[in-house]
C-alpha cells in the first residue's frame, strides 16, 4: 500500500528503519556447522527469521573425456519449495535462479562450477584465478577420477535476503566438509591399472579451502537510500535491489540487480559499495569462527564450539 511504501521510505531516510536497525546494519545472523548427521559437511543459517539449511556429500566420480582432465567438481542445488508460494514463479525457477547465482560466488571471478546435470557453466573450471574454490584439490587421479561435491541447499523461510542466508550456509557447510583420504593401490609395473581405496578414518580426512569463497551481500534501494539485509516487507516497498558476491579481498565475483527501476551509475556504485563492505565484515566474522571450530575439530567436541552468532557493526 501507499502509505507503507511511505512510512518505509520516511524512517530509512532517518536511518532508522521499522525493527530498529540503520541502513547500514545487518540482522543478527546464527550459522551452525555439523548440522546433518549424515553429510560429509552442512551448516544451518538463520538471518533474522530468514533460514535455510545447506550439506555436502561426496563421491568419488570418473572423469569423462569432454571434461577438464584435473580438477573435481561442485554441483549445487536449491530446493526453494517451501518459499514459492511467496515468490513469483514455480519453485524449480526460483531455485534455479538462485543456484545460479550462488554459482560465480562459490566459482569466484572468471570460472564456473557444474550445474545440476554435472555439465560445466560459466567460462570454464580450468580458467581458476585464485578466487573461489580451488577444483584442482578435488582432483584425485588426472584424466581417471575426481572428488564431486554435490552441495544441496534447502529455503525453510523467506523473510528477507533469502540468497545472502544461502551463500553463507554454502560456505559454511563447504568448509566443514571433510574429504577422505584416497590411496592408488594394485598399481602394474606399466604404471596403468589400479584401484582406489577409501580411508574410512576420520582423522586422515582433508577440508575443502573456502578462504577465497565469497558472500552475497544484498543491498535495497528504497527511496534514495540503500539498505543492506532488506526484510521482506522492505523488499515489497524497494524499488530495485543489488546482490553482489565478494570475497575476503573485497573483491566482486557475481552481480546481480532486480527492480524495476534502472539504477544510474552513482547510485549502483554507491550500493556496490556498500554491500562489498558489508560482506567482507561478515567473511571476517566467519574466518575468525571457522578458524576455532573446524581447524580446531571443535564440532567433535563441544556443541557451543559449532555455533556462530554474529551482528555485522553500522
């Protein structure tokens, strides 16, 4: 309605929006690894009353002859469901759209990761930079076998900055993944031949590297002003939103703008800004979390170890 587009617009103005927050502020967001018993690696995010829930399973996969010779694979899903009835569009399209754009942010700049059907996207996952995922470490035998991580995100509620919530739990259920250790065994004299032996100990397993893997931070143009982490109400009342994945060096890996108002060149420089600030404090937070919980093995241990509760500064 008019009047709550305007009372919208009033109190962003006065950088004080509806729940209390400046428009430079995030809500408080809760991510939990080690959260699905039976995944390699999960985590579960909630971003105000925004949740969903990612794991990772791994498998051991040839490699065909149409596919670059030494790297691994990551295929992502989204199951978007349960939040359809809220979004325009079926839930196969509104999980596609949001597998995709999840895509460049775990890729990083200039490479692309398997869609659903294995195939590779994006400019080709032999073209690494040093951001993203490192699929050369996935690698487990050049031109024979690699490691697929098939990462499986799931929406439980839409409240706002839906893809911001996923790109965390992605990261965080990728870097706590634990890979077993595999031994080329049976070996001929002519070197071919051979099998691969799966180490089922635990403390021979290796992590995936998520150190260059970025976030999505979304920022709200609602008036003249941008917001970063818009509720859904705010979004109802916005009149075009910017998501921009970034990584730890605050550089941008996806850009993503919906709305129907075009954004001039000042305002979308000012948003980018804005949101690549906002996601390299929330990558800060979550390395100085990770660092204790994963390298530490405190998911094994200790319940409040695995638990992260974070409110990124104004």
């Amino acid at each position: 309605m008019g009047g709550d587009r305007a009372y919208a617009r009033d109190g962003v103005a006065d950088d004080c929006r509806e729940d209390g927050r400046g428009r430079a502020t995030r809500r408080a967001l809760r991510m939990a690894i080690g959260v699905v018993p039976n995944a390699n690696g999960s985590c579960a995010v909630t971003l105000g009353e925004t949740s969903c829930v990612a794991a990772v399973r791994c498998d051991v996969t040839a490699i065909e002859a149409w596919e670059a010779s030494d790297v691994g694979a990551i295929v992502l899903r989204v199951d978007a469901s349960s939040i359809a009835t809220t979004r325009a569009g079926r839930a196969a399209a509104v999980g596609e759209t949001l597998r995709r754009r999840l895509e460049s942010v775990v890729a990083g700049r200039e490479r692309g990761v398997s869609d659903a059907s294995g195939r590779a996207s994006g400019s080709g996952v032999d073209a690494w930079d040093g951001g993203g995922i490192d699929l050369r470490s996935l690698c487990v035998r050049p031109g024979r076998a690699r490691w697929t991580l098939a990462v499986d995100a799931v929406c439980a509620c839409d409240r706002g900055s839906m893809l911001d919530a996923l790109s965390v739990a992605v990261r965080g259920a990728l870097a706590d993944t634990k890979i077993p250790k595999v031994s080329l065994v049976g070996v001929g004299s002519d070197g071919e031949g051979g099998e691969l032996e799966i180490d089922d100990d635990p403390d021979a397993c290796t992590r995936v590297d998520v150190s260059r893997c970025g976030v999505v931070a979304t920022t709200t143009k609602i008036g003249k002003h941008g917001v970063v982490d818009a509720t859904d109400e705010e979004e109802a009342c916005a009149e075009a939103s910017m998501s921009v994945g970034v990584d730890r060096d605050g550089m941008v890996c996806g850009e993503f703008t919906t709305g129907g108002e075009t954004l001039d060149r000042g305002t979308a420089d000012a948003m980018r800004k804005l949101s690549c600030r906002v996601g390299v404090e929330l990558i800060e937070a979550m390395d100085a979390f990770l660092a204790t919980a994963v390298a530490a093995n405190k998911i094994d241990e200790d319940e409040d170890g695995r638990v992260m509760v974070v409110r990124v500064r104004k």
